[in-house]
C-alpha cells in the first residue's frame, strides 16, 4: 500500500512539471533615432525593416532601437502559466550592457521613431551576453504578444533579422 502511494506522488508530481518552448520572433525592426534637429524636426528618424540585420547602438547625437515581438498565442501558451522567460540573441556582447523594456504592439512595417510605442522601465539587463530575463513581460503579454524594445550601451550590436527567440517555462 506505500509502496503504491509513492508511485502516485511520483505521477503527481510529473504530472505538474513545468514544459519547454521555443518561440520564435515574429515580427522585428530597426529604427534609427536622431537629435540633431532640421528645423524643429529630426533630421533622421528611418525604419529599417525588411534588412538582414538591425543594430542597438546609444550614441551621442544618434541612436538605434530594435523592436520585437513574440507570439505566446501562436506557441498555445497562457502567460499566466509563463515560470521563466528568457530572450536569447544571436550574439556575444562583450563589454556592451544590453537592456529589454516592455513595449506596446506596433507594425513593423510602418513604425517610426516618431510612433514608435514608448518603452517601459528596463526589466532585464545584461553584459556580456545574449540572454536576458524577461520573464514579466511574458507573464504580462497583452493577447497573448510580448514586445520589447532592445537598447545598447558601451558599443553596438547586430542581431540578424528574425534569428531572436524565446525560451520559456510554463
């Protein structure tokens, strides 16, 4: 009679482990910031999207922002079950702190620094690595998308279009 309970509480306990995703990134842009002003306008705010790679870079007077997404829906996973979420780039930044802020949904196609969406307090940060933990955002997708905005400081870095992904615990 032991013996059998033990071998339910093994089954209970498989039962309720947490399983691995991958999910890959679903849409992803570059955009290119200026402070130098034309006028009263910048002299310089592009969106990059569709080019093999994008860059994160803070300069003096210009700087560079990637945005992405990810689909939770798509990979069947409720974020309210999300344990561990880490953003993994293709990449070693040695010396470059990165840092991921939440943001809202945006068209990669259209968006602009000008309409960018603003980018929430940094929750994940990073030197020397590809990896960071956002693992509240992911908890917090909103429909079942997650969306960051990825800045670099200490030097840039290039991530091929599209090679970004999640790994996460639910």
């Amino acid at each position: 009679m032991k013996l059998s309970a033990v071998f339910s509480s093994i089954l209970a306990i498989s039962a309720v482990s947490a399983t691995d995703y991958t999910v890959p990134v679903t849409n992803d842009v570059g955009l290119v910031y200026t402070n130098m002003l034309c006028g009263t306008t910048p002299c310089s705010q592009t969106n990059l999207y569709g080019q093999p790679t994008y860059t994160a870079f803070m300069g003096n007077r210009d700087f560079r922002r990637i945005l992405m997404s990810f689909s939770l829906a798509d990979a069947n996973i409720d974020p309210s079950s999300v344990s561990s979420c880490t953003l993994q780039l293709p990449l070693t930044a040695d010396g470059v702190m990165l840092s991921a802020s939440p943001v809202t949904a945006y068209d990669a196609k259209t968006v602009t620094p000008a309409t960018a969406p603003a980018s929430g307090s940094a929750i994940a940060q990073v030197t020397g690595t590809g990896e960071l933990d956002i693992t509240s955002a992911c908890q917090n997708a909103v429909n079942g998308v997650v969306s960051v905005v990825l800045d670099a400081r200490g030097g840039p870095i290039t991530i091929p279009a599209g090679a970004s992904m999640l790994m996460v615990d639910a």
